[in-house]
C-alpha cells in the first residue's frame, strides 16, 4: 500500500486502516489518511508492515551541492533505516560518499552522534579524508595516525568525524571506548576481519557499544564463502551461527581433515548471511562512462623521501647547468619513477625501498575487484620484487615480461582469459600492448607511469575490446607531481618524452 507525501509539510499521508491507527492512534485524521511525519522512525514502521514510502532522506537531504549516482541513493537509503548494514557495492561505486552522506543526514536528524572510521592505512588520508572534504564540507573530519601520544592529542580535538587505520585501532581503544559521543562506526574494507584473528576477535567486543555499524566491502569473500562469519559477527552476529565450524559446514562440503570444498550454493547462503544489505557492480552506475580513469595519491615512506630528495638534488646541477640532454633526462626521470615505485637499479643490482603504502593500496585495490585485474609495471626488477608481495597477500597471479618464454605466456594468457586461473596478470605494459584481447579482466592498475603514449594506450585498450560485457576502471598509482603529470599528460594525448626535460627541472626544484 502506498503513501502519499506532503513535502511542504513533511509529512505522509498513511491509508487510514487498521494497521495505521495501531502504529499511530494519535495522529490526526484527514479524510481517508492519517497524517504522521515524515522521519525515518516512521519510514522503518510502515515499511515494516509492508507499506511502499519514500525515504525522507532522499526526499529533503541537499547532498551538500553533490550529485548522487541512482546506486549511491539506494545505498543511503539502506544506511539511514538500519542501523547495522553492510554496503557491498563493487569498488568504483561510491561507497564512501554514499556511507558520508548517510551519516551526515541522521547526524543533523540527531539520529547519530559522532562517526569513526576504520579503513586501511592507504585510504585515511587519500580516500576518506579527502572525501569527507569534499562530500560534507560542513563537518570536521580528524585522521587519527602517528605515535600514540599523537592519536590521542587528534582525538582530543572536537571533530565530528574520526579516521583510523584497522591495526592503529589498538593503540588508543580504550580511549576511543570512553567517547560515547562517538556512537556511529563504520568499517571500510570490513573483509579485514574475515579471519578469526585476535584482531577480529578485539572488533567483536568493541562493536557491541555502538549505535549504529555500517560494513563496507566489494569483495566480502576473498578467499572462502566462509570468509562472511567472522565479518558478520561484528556488524550482525544474529545472521550467522555462533560457531565458526557451524557456519563451516552450513557452507562448505568436508573432503578430508585438512580440505574443505564450498557446496554449489555456497555464496548464495554467504550473502544472505550478509543482511540487511544492498549490492550493485560498477555495471549498474549508468551515469559512469565505460571506462573510468581515476588517480590514487599514495605516500613516500620515510626511506623513499630521502632516496627522492638525494636523486633530485644530484640531478639539480646538471639541469642547471644544461649539461642534462633529452636522452639522459629519460634516465633521471626514470631513476625518480623507480624510487616513487620502490625498487631502484643500482649498478648490477636492484635495491628495495619500504614501499608499503603503494604495495597496500595495489593489494586493496586487486582484492576489491569482483574480477580479474591487469597490473602494469614498466621495469622488470620491480615486477620480480612485486610478484612475491602480490602471492603473500593471497593474490592468484601469473607474471608476464620480455624474460617469459613465448609458449609459456601463451599458456598464461589462455589460462587468465579462458578459465577462474589468476586473479590479476602482473605485467610489463609493452608485452601486452598490441593485439590481445583480455576482456576478463574490467580492471587496470598502473603501478608505475610509462613515458610512452603508444605503450600506454595499446595496453589501456587490451580490456576495451568486443566481448567485454562490464565497464572498465583504469587506476594511476601515484607518490609525486611529476608522476601525476606523466598520467595527466597521457590522459590528454600529450608527448611525454617531449617534456620529459621541463619535468626533470620542475621535480629537482619540488626537492630543493
């Protein structure tokens, strides 16, 4: 049954049967409606019962000047009327504007109080501070990260919105325990906590004191349908069985003590162990182009800053002194790109750089996927130093460049295309530049920026071609300005090997 809205008033006009008079016996009476307002308490009711209304928040809310996607409306539509909820909308769909806006509506409805933000190290300050920025200006938004003596100075300050990374959690818990002003908690990546680790263990407890708890994630399962049971026991324990070995065998078929097999409808039952929670792919964001071009800021760790600086002050003199030519200024630039990337040729050898957040943000990146990935990586020592990072995080991958025979990448790139084998191929751009067709894959990620638009843009298109049925996401890894104007330049059809001296001088004057 459907009811009718008043906008000038904000209220609704309820058919005025039964069910009606016993949700709402003082609301008063006009003609054949009963007129009550139109909040979200009274959304949940008639909902409850079966009625169709409108989400008061999609009706009033101003978006602070944004434009919502169709899916991030429903998706706030979901948080503000279920205080736990998970999103698990595929990445690229705006879940983090989505979960902002939903907050920011029940904050100023006096619905919620303060918010925390869990994600991962790479996205406090790249994603969701920034995002917080930008999607609701009004509200102060503080990233909880340094020393512990540094946490709890941030968390001193009045904000309304805190950001933590998952493992920072630990360090200033029992502080955070003590604000109950901070009754909303949303955890970005919630597939952190699908293992039964102390970490996970320690989230189950310290989530119970929270009003409201929004799981996000595109990739609940990344590894087992089983995955689900821990995630599930922090945002909705009464979804899943209360022992880990029950959910176990409601999902999973014994084949012997050491193997579990998932049974045919295994991830149907997952999901709906998963609820209440709303689901969409990249594909159902009809206001996105086919393919989707975005820039992810990653930051120097301390060693690569120091390597930066040193590099771009030798380089310095010679800039200065015109002694550098187009030739050698690929050389230096390339130096500067190795560094950013984390591993560095020196001589014979190649030496490693802690480059952990860009590592991360690839790892987050690839396992947020619903499907396979391509990652590209223009100099063989860092794709030789990267593979065994990707098979550490769990990531199924094969490995492609000049050094792989041509029988053995043929096997590769059959097996990736044609079959579930690999969930990413880790390779060097200008061995899969020309001619292939890798449509299984709807996601590219640029570890590192090539120079070359021709390399660039024949790898770019080996996932835009006849067969692929999803839109496409290229993402650019990037540390530096001069990274962000090697992709902005490649984006824009510009000769980079033209600029590369203009660049070289601007990023030895970023370090002097």
């Amino acid at each position: 049954m459907r009811c009718v809205i008043s906008r000038a008033n904000k209220a609704l006009l309820v058919p005025n049967d039964g069910r009606a008079a016993n949700l709402f016996p003082a609301a008063p009476v006009l003609d054949k409606y009963r007129v009550v307002p139109h909040d979200i308490h009274s959304v949940v009711l008639l909902r409850s019962l079966s009625y169709e209304v409108p989400n008061p928040a999609l009706c009033y809310y101003d978006w602070k000047g944004g434009k919502p996607f169709a899916v991030q409306r429903a998706t706030v539509d979901l948080l503000t009327t279920n205080p736990r909820a998970y999103v698990l909308n595929s990445m690229g769909t705006g879940k983090t504007k989505a979960a902002l806006w939903a907050w920011d509506y029940m904050l100023a409805q006096k619905l919620a109080g303060k918010a925390l933000v869990l994600t991962t190290l790479s996205n406090l300050h790249t994603t969701w501070a920034a995002e917080a920025f930008a999607t609701v200006p009004g509200r102060k938004a503080v990233v909880l990260y340094g020393t512990k003596q540094k946490r709890l100075q941030l968390l001193n300050e009045d904000a309304d919105l805190y950001i933590i990374n998952h493992d920072g959690l630990k360090t200033i818990q029992a502080a955070l325990s003590r604000r109950t002003d901070i009754d909303t908690l949303i955890l970005d990546e919630l597939a952190v906590y699908r293992n039964n680790s102390e970490r996970s263990k320690a989230m189950r407890k310290f989530s119970q004191r929270f009003k409201i708890v929004w799981g996000l994630t595109g990739a609940p399962m990344p590894q087992a349908p089983t995955d689900v049971w821990a995630q599930a026991q922090i945002v909705t324990p009464h979804t899943v069985p209360k022992y880990f070995r029950q959910a176990q065998e409601l999902l999973m078929n014994k084949v012997n003590n050491f193997k579990w097999t998932p049974k045919q409808d295994a991830i149907q039952t997952a999901f709906r162990m998963l609820q209440p929670s709303v689901r969409y792919s990249i594909d159902a964001v009809v206001e996105l182009p086919e393919v989707v071009h975005r820039t992810l800021d990653t930051p120097l760790t301390k060693e690569q800053k120091v390597a930066y600086d040193a590099l771009s002050k030798a380089f310095q003199a010679d800039v200065q002194g015109e002694k550098i030519t187009a030739v050698n200024a690929a050389v230096a630039m390339g130096k500067l790109l190795q560094v950013s990337g984390g591993w560095v040729y020196a001589g014979s050898k190649s030496v490693a750089l802690d480059n952990s957040p860009r590592v991360d943000t690839l790892v987050d990146l690839v396992n947020a996927n619903e499907r396979k990935a391509l990652i590209f990586v223009p100099y063989l020592h860092a794709i030789e130093g990267l593979s065994p990072l990707l098979e550490k995080a769990g990531i199924e991958h094969a490995v492609v460049h000049g050094g792989v025979s041509s029988s053995a990448r043929s096997d590769i790139l059959r097996a990736f295309q044609h079959t579930d084998k690999y969930k990413a191929l880790l390779a060097h751009p200008a061995c899969l530049a020309h001619g292939l067709t890798l449509t299984a894959a709807d996601l590219i990620v640029w570890y590192m920026p090539i120079t070359s638009l021709d390399i660039y843009d024949q790898a770019n298109a080996r996932i835009s071609r006849i067969g692929q049925k999803h839109r496409q996401q290229v993402i650019h890894l990037c540390s530096t300005p001069v990274e962000k104007k090697i992709y902005s330049l490649l984006r824009s059809k510009a000769n980079v090997q033209a600029q590369l001296l203009a660049m070289l001088a601007n990023a030895t004057q970023e370090a002097a």
